[in-house]
C-alpha cells in the first residue's frame, strides 16, 4: 500500500506541475498580446484572483475556461494544452517519451 501511496503523490505532483505549465502558457500569451489579468477576467466571466490562480497553476483549469481563454487570445487552445502535456510525458511517463523519441529518429521524413 505504501508504494501506490508513493505512485499518488507523484500522479499528484505530475499534474499540478501540468497546472502550472499551462498557466504559465496563459499568461505568457495574455502579456504577449497586451491584455490584462483583469481585462481577460472580465471577457471570461471569472474575477482577477481566479485568473492569478490559473497563471501560477494553484487551481484546477477546465477545458471550457481553456477555450474561453483561447477565443480572447486568439490562439489556438493546443498552444496553452500541448506543451504542459509534453512536459507530463517526458518527465513521468519515461517510457512512453523514450517510444515517441525513438519513433521520430526511426521513420524517415517523406520527401515531397
């Protein structure tokens, strides 16, 4: 029992690790694009303090508020998914990251 308990607090630090990576990406689109933490708050329907929580991912992010938050970036919501998902991978499912590696450097590029 102590080593799945082990296997949940990992699973568990994995993924708030996600939550801040994709936080992270929020906010650093936000500023790209000159929007304030308020300005994007008002345009979702949250207050400022929830987006402060997304951006330093302290609190959970819902699909829907991804896609909310994408339609006012103008960004496509894989920007803020995919490299949070990527870094999960790589750094908690090492063998699946060693099958995607080995996958790329294997399969020849077609040439068109």
């Amino acid at each position: 029992m102590i080593m799945s308990n082990k296997t949940d607090n990992n699973l568990s630090t994995s993924i708030s690790e996600m939550y801040k990576m994709i936080g992270g990406q929020i906010r650093k689109i936000r500023k790209i694009t000159g929007i304030t933490s308020t300005e994007l708050a008002g345009m979702i329907g949250v207050s400022q303090q929830q987006i402060s929580r997304y951006e330093n991912g302290s609190t959970k992010i819902s699909l829907d508020i991804i896609l909310r938050i994408s339609r006012v970036l103008d960004t496509s919501p894989y920007y803020f998914i995919d490299d949070g998902l990527l870094f999960f991978i790589h750094h908690h499912l090492p063998e699946e990251s060693t099958c995607l590696h080995n996958t790329e450097t294997i399969l020849p590029v077609p040439m068109i």
